[in-house]
C-alpha cells in the first residue's frame, strides 16, 4: 500500500499540475467561515476590476496555464478592465509574499454563452504576461474530457465570497466539502429540475455548506486517484434566496464538457 501511494504522488508530480507545495487542510468549510491553509490552492486566482482608482474583487477563477485562466462568462464585462492577482490567500494584504498581479490580455467569452439560461459559463482569460510558476502560484489539472464524477464524491470550493448570506466578503480564501450531486438527484423536480443540463454539474445542497457571491467563477477542487487536484467544475449560480439552501446545491459548469473548447483557445 505504500508503494502504491508514493508511486500516485510520484505520477501526481510528473504531472506538472495539481500538487500544492502546501497541501490543504480538508477539514474547512465555505460558508460558515473556516479559512483554507494559506496557499494550498496555489490556482486559486481574484478576478479584480478597477473602479475609481481601486481594485476590486469581483470572481474566483483558476490557473490552468502560465498564461491563462479559467473562469465564469458571467463574471466577465465589455466595459470593465480586469486585473488578476495570484498567489494570494489575504486580499486586504496588497503586498502579501509569494502574490503577483498580472494585467489581462483577451478575454474570451464561451461563443454560446447564453445570461439568460445561464448556458455555457465558461470563460478563459490570457494574461499579459506569463507567470513563473512557484510554491504560492501553481496550476490545476485539467479532467478527462467529458468524465463524470459518482454521486458523494468529496470536493472542495474555494473563494473569498461571501462568509455568510448578505455578509461581507471573505479577506482569507476560504474552503469547504461540497460532494458531488449526480445529475439523475440534481435534476429531481424538488432540486433542480430541468433547469440543471448535463454541461454542468451540481455539489453540495446539504443546507450547511456552500459557495456564495463572490465566489463565482472559482473552482470545484476533486482529487484524483493520482493525488493531483483537477479543476472539476466553474462556480455558475445558486440559490437567489441563501447561499446555503437544502436541495440547491450550487451549480458549477463542468469543464470536462468543455476540454475541447479550453483546447482550441488555449492550444494546450
């Protein structure tokens, strides 16, 4: 048994993607307020926008590539210029170690993204420059294309969203257990319904734990069985009345739906 787990940790490293210097403690929630280990979701980027000469954090997103990142379409705006600050855990700590700041290059916005639906959230973002790699900035693993994960399969949001429903926004990166919901539950008439489609994928729904505003265009972080983090799903909605309601687990667009679409922007 333990040459089979060094072995997975070995692979996990090869990799090149999902192995944080800092390994998460799994133990921590979203809403209801535990903070993430500093720096164990070395992905984890603040999508920020520049209002009256501030930056303001307005959606997670998560590194895939030294030059881009992977986001909502929701989150994205003509009419705002972004900025995306990496490798941070405190956002009220501007010159926090191991963080950067980098500009955007292009955005692209899903080419069906549809706000009224809420169909293909998917958005990638280039960086003006590409960013070196290191213990606090690192990238996640991308899925097998179009692979499902089993109904309880232990994954994690992450983002400094809301603390609570209508409370303030996080200043430390925040996480929480929220397993996956199939899409035969999620779709039930008392969950979801037809409104949930199988380019998407639903966690949590248990009443306690949740992402919340803010934490919008984050990642849903699962484990695979090579001990590497893969990127499983985009924080899209939730309930509009609380961020923890039972039987509406939020809603993540699932990114192994939409490999080939990452790939033909990115050239990965």
């Amino acid at each position: 048994m333990l040459g089979i787990t060094v072995l997975a940790a070995f692979l996990a490293c090869a990799s090149g993607c999902g192995v944080p210097t800092y390994p998460p403690n799994l133990s921590a929630r979203v809403v209801g307020g535990d903070n993430a280990r500093p720096h164990s979701w070395p992905w984890q980027i603040s999508l920020q926008y520049l209002k009256n000469g501030t930056w303001r954090h307005t959606c997670g997103g998560t590194l895939i590539a030294s030059d881009y990142v992977l986001t909502a379409a929701h989150c994205i705006s003509k009419t705002l210029t972004y900025r995306v600050a990496l490798g941070k855990n405190d956002l009220e700590v501007a010159d926090e170690e191991g963080s950067l700041f980098v500009g955007v290059d292009t955005i692209f916005v899903h080419e069906k993204w549809n706000s009224f639906l809420v169909r293909n959230d998917i958005a990638l973002i280039k960086l003006a420059e590409p960013v070196e790699l290191s213990d606090t900035i690192q990238v996640a693993c991308l899925p097998a294309e179009g692979s499902l994960l089993p109904q309880n399969y232990p994954c994690y949001v992450t983002g400094w969203g809301l603390l609570w429903t209508n409370g303030p926004l996080a200043d430390e990166l925040q996480q929480g257990l929220q397993p996956v919901v199939d899409h035969a539950t999620c779709t039930q008439s008392d969950w979801w319904g037809t409104f949930v489609k199988d380019t998407m994928v639903c966690a949590g729904g248990d009443g306690v734990i949740s992402a919340c505003n803010g934490d919008s265009g984050g990642p849903l972080n699962c484990q695979a069985e090579n001990g590497s983090w893969e990127v499983r799903g985009i924080v899209s909605f939730g309930s509009g009345l609380s961020c923890n309601t039972l039987k509406k687990p939020t809603v993540f667009t699932r990114v192994s739906a939409y490999i080939d679409w990452i790939r033909q922007k990115t050239q990965l």
